[in-house]
C-alpha cells in the first residue's frame, strides 16, 4: 500500500508542476485565437485506485486543484473543477463498470481495462472537467458559445496529451 501511495503522491507533485510551470505557458492559438488550453492534471484524479473512498477523493480534488491555483494565481477555479470530477467519478466507474465487476485492488488503466475502455472513461471526466471549469472561469452563461469552443478544442488537445502520456509510460497503478 505504501509503494502505491508513493506511486500516486509523486505522478500528483509531476502533474502539478508540469501543469504550473511548463503547460500554462503554452499559447497554441496565439493572441487572436486563445481557445486552446493543455490541461493535464486531471489525469491524477483519473488514475487513483478504484476503491479509494468519496472522502479521500474529495480530499485529493482539493488539494490537487488548490495546489494548482496556487500557482496559476487563481481563486478556486481549478480547486472547483478538481472537486466536482472528484466527486463525480465513482459515478461514472459505476456506469463504466465491465460486466463482471471491477477487480479487487485495481486502478482505472489502459492495461488493466483496455485502450477503448480508458479512451472512454477518460474523455467522459475530461469533458465534463473542462465544461465545469470554462463554465466557472467566466461565470456567465451569456458566453456558452466560447466556453464550448475552449471545451471541444482543449479536450481534443488534453485528451491526446493524456493518451500520449498513458502510452508512453504505461502506468501499471
């Protein structure tokens, strides 16, 4: 337990820095066209144990998130984002759920479900991620129009970074 404790703390302290200090400095659109956001630090949500409680999940959404901001300078809007897929997950594991029950212990992986299986699970918390946290950005839905066109154009950028990430270090917890 504590080698996945480890495992899961430090890919946590990589995604931090890497979304503070490398990813918010891309600008893939330029000035006239800021659509595009890397975000990738939800995938240490995405890739927790299967068992780990709402609490916990809860708990690690809020730090994770207000580790970011605190970076980022922001007031809670990734902390927001973080919680509400935190919060929402089991529900989807449970919807996403094989046929036959997920095995105990067992991490939501590419290798232990399958590449289609994660594509799916990862693009569902990855889009409703990105919806809560555009939607919380402006709060206003008087720009709709621009929060899904930074929602569709980050996701195809996120999830290609995220899948780029699975397939090249294949994280086995």
């Amino acid at each position: 337990m504590n080698s996945l404790l480890l495992k899961n703390t430090t890919r946590a302290v990589i995604f931090i820095l890497l979304q503070g200090f490398v990813l918010q400095r891309i600008n893939i659109g330029g000035a006239s066209f800021n659509y595009f956001s890397l975000i990738m630090y939800p995938v240490v949500i995405m890739l927790l144990p299967i068992q780990t409680s709402r609490a916990a999940l809860v708990l690690i959404g809020f730090a994770l998130g207000m580790s970011v901001d605190l970076i980022y300078g922001s007031l809670g809007v990734h902390a927001s984002a973080c919680l509400f897929i935190a919060f929402t997950r089991p529900m989807i594991l449970r919807f996403m759920e094989p046929r036959g029950g997920y095995p105990i212990p067992s991490s939501p992986l590419a290798a232990s479900f399958g590449l289609r299986w994660f594509i799916q699970y990862a693009s569902l918390m990855l889009i409703l991620y990105l919806l809560f946290y555009f939607s919380v950005e402006v709060f206003s839905f008087k720009f709709i129009g621009q929060i899904l066109i930074k929602t569709v154009s980050s996701f195809v950028l996120s999830l290609f970074a995220i899948l780029a990430y699975i397939m090249l270090f294949n994280p086995k917890s």
